[in-house]
C-alpha cells in the first residue's frame, strides 16, 4: 500500500512544479516542462487512484500540493508567512496523515 502513496506524493510534487511553472515560466522551454509536469502529476493520481480510493487520494494529492506550493512560495519565493497560515498548514498535515492512516485500499 505505501507504494501507492509514494504516487500520490510523486503527483503532488509534480503539481507544485506546474503551479509554480504557470506562475513562472516566460520561455518555450519552461512552458514545456510545466506541460509536462501537467501531465505527470495526473498521471501518478490516476494510477494510485486504481488503488486507494479516488477522494482519498484526490484529498492527499490536493493538500500536499497546497502544502508544496505554500511551502515553495515562501521559502524560494520570499512570500508573506504568519503563525495563521503556519498553524493551517500543520492541520492540513493532520487531515493528511489521518487519511492515509484510516484509508484502506480499494482492491
């Protein structure tokens, strides 16, 4: 089963890279590799989605990415950080991990 959660991590590293590419990219190349990353990241969902439950993993793969964005804003990016918004990224971590800990797989 944890194979299948390494996909859906894979996919949420992949969404965080072409949410920061659409924000980013300014040449051919880079637009190519957010197309790319567009299409991995949903590729890694829809294959762990065949065995963890679609909204489950839907839910994991949507707040990792929120979190990896979040997280790259703000360290590579020089965002705006507030004990608020580090307090709701530790609960989303929470509603992660307690997802995976209740979740049992499909097959």
């Amino acid at each position: 089963m944890w194979k299948h959660w390494l996909t859906v991590v894979l996919g949420a590293i992949f969404e965080v890279s072409w949410v920061v590419g659409f924000k980013h990219a300014t040449t051919p190349w880079e637009w190519l590799v957010t197309g790319i990353a567009v299409y991995l990241s949903f590729y890694f969902l829809i294959r762990a989605s065949r065995h963890i439950p679609a909204g489950t993993a839907y839910a994991v793969f949507v707040g990792l990415g929120t979190l990896g964005t979040t997280s790259v804003g703000i360290l590579a990016f020089g965002e705006p950080v507030s004990l608020a918004k580090v307090g709701l990224i530790i609960l989303l971590l929470i509603g992660i991990g307690g997802l995976q800990v209740t979740t049992k797989g499909a097959k």
